[in-house]
C-alpha cells in the first residue's frame, strides 16, 4: 500500500462491512479517524488494530485467565493426554 491514509469504502472492504457500519465504529470510538473536508481518512497505521491483529493487554488478560481456568477445571484430564 502506497497511501498513508484509507478511505472509509477502502476500510468497509477489508472488514466486510458497510460504508455505514465503518461510519458508526468511527462514530462510537471504534476506529479512529480523521475528518477530511466532508470525508473520514483513516491512517494506515491504525490497521492492525481495526483488523484486531495487535493483542492489547485486555485480550493478554482475558486469554491467561482462560489458560488458568482450563488447566485448574481439565488439570488432570490434560496431564494424562500429555502422557500418550
């Protein structure tokens, strides 16, 4: 990609969303953009996190809680499959 900013019709195809389901997420907080003229311009930059490929520390701790759970509820359970 050249550009340094995406269009929101450029956005809602990556997503496999509506022009208007980017516009509500831009509304709400959820992407971030800039308003250009009468149009939002996102940054490039902001992809990974629109595309939810970058682990923010909520998820990091949402995911270990689930880790421990699994292995406090299944310890034994996955101990014995390790064994085979």
């Amino acid at each position: 990609m050249d550009k340094e900013f995406l269009s929101t019709s450029e956005v809602a195809k990556l997503l496999g969303i509506s022009r208007i389901a980017v516009f509500k997420k831009i509304k709400s907080g959820a992407i971030k953009a800039r308003k250009i003229g009468r149009n939002f311009a996102i940054h490039k930059n902001d992809l990974p996190d629109i595309l939810g490929k970058t682990l923010t520390e909520e998820k990091k701790n949402a995911i270990e809680a689930a880790v421990k759970k699994a292995v406090k509820e299944y310890g034994k359970t996955l101990r014995l499959l390790g064994q085979e």
